[in-house]
C-alpha cells in the first residue's frame, strides 16, 4: 500500500508539474501572438505608406 501511495504522489507532482507548464505556455501564446497582430498591423501600415513600388530579389534597382 504505501508503494502505491509513494507512486500516486509522484504522479501527482508530476501533473502539477505539467500543469504550471501548460500555465506558462499559454501565457506566452497569448503575448506572442499579440506580438505577431501588432507587427502584422504595423507592416500593412507601413505598405499602405509605400508608393507602390516592389523590387524583386532578381531585378536590379533603378539607380543602376
């Protein structure tokens, strides 16, 4: 009996373990997906400002 009482205390500790785990992650899911919306946001803002103009990797600038 008290093996079986030692083994359900480790699994306990075990899934709180893994609980604060889930916990944390989620926590850092919600910030980085902020994170990605404000960038996202940021970047359709900055191309609305642009004039339009794409350079592809192989085109050569206009200067040259």
């Amino acid at each position: 009996m008290s093996d079986i009482e030692e083994k359900l205390a480790h699994l306990i500790r075990a899934v709180d373990d893994l609980s604060d785990v889930v916990a944390r992650q989620d926590r850092e899911i919600v910030s980085l997906r902020l994170r990605v919306e404000r960038l996202t946001a940021r970047e359709a803002a900055r191309q609305g400002e642009s004039d339009g103009g794409v350079i592809l990797g192989d085109e050569r600038p206009p200067h040259y």
